[in-house]
C-alpha cells in the first residue's frame, strides 16, 4: 500500500477530528436571563420558554418560595399564568436525600 496515501489518510482523519472536537466545544448549554430585578425580599428573572414566549421565576426571600409564571405575549393576553410553586428548603432536602 501506498505511505504516501496512508499518510494523507491518517492527516485528514486527525484535522476532522480536531474539527469536531472544536465545534463540540462550542454547544456548552447556557441559562440566559432577559431581565433581572432584586428588592424588597424578591428576586424576578424572566427567561424564555423555547416556544416564543417568556416565563417569569420570582424567588420570594422571606417565605423560601421558587414561584414561575407563564407570560403569554401582552399583545393577546393580558394575564400572566401560574405553573409552579415550591418551597426552597423541601425542594433542596429532597433534591439532597
């Protein structure tokens, strides 16, 4: 068989590789949020949901409660949804056992 060809074989295999690994490297998963406001025991972020609207957690300081709502577009609705609620330290005690 022909080195020469084996060689070139061999470099090609390695720089798609390295090409590969790079461009994996580059699909880390990220959390963004849009906006963010803190104050008077609150914490709001709003985030998108992936399907074109946003949701809104509210981290309540004094009572440890997670809350998330769905906020439609204001244009045709103009309510926001509740679509969970957790209490902080039950969820970390049972995410912990």
């Amino acid at each position: 068989m022909n080195t020469s060809a084996n060689n070139s074989l061999w470099a090609s295999a390695f720089l798609l590789m390295a090409c590969i690994l790079f461009a994996a490297s580059k699909h880390t998963p990220t959390a963004n949020a849009d906006s963010t406001a803190s104050g008077n025991g609150f914490t709001m972020v709003t985030t998108p949901d992936g399907r074109g609207t946003d949701l809104l957690y509210v981290i309540d300081d004094q009572n440890q409660v997670l809350m998330i709502y769905f906020l439609p577009d204001p244009k045709q609705v103009t309510k926001i949804e509740p679509v969970a609620a957790w209490s902080l330290p039950n969820l970390f005690s049972t995410v912990r056992n």
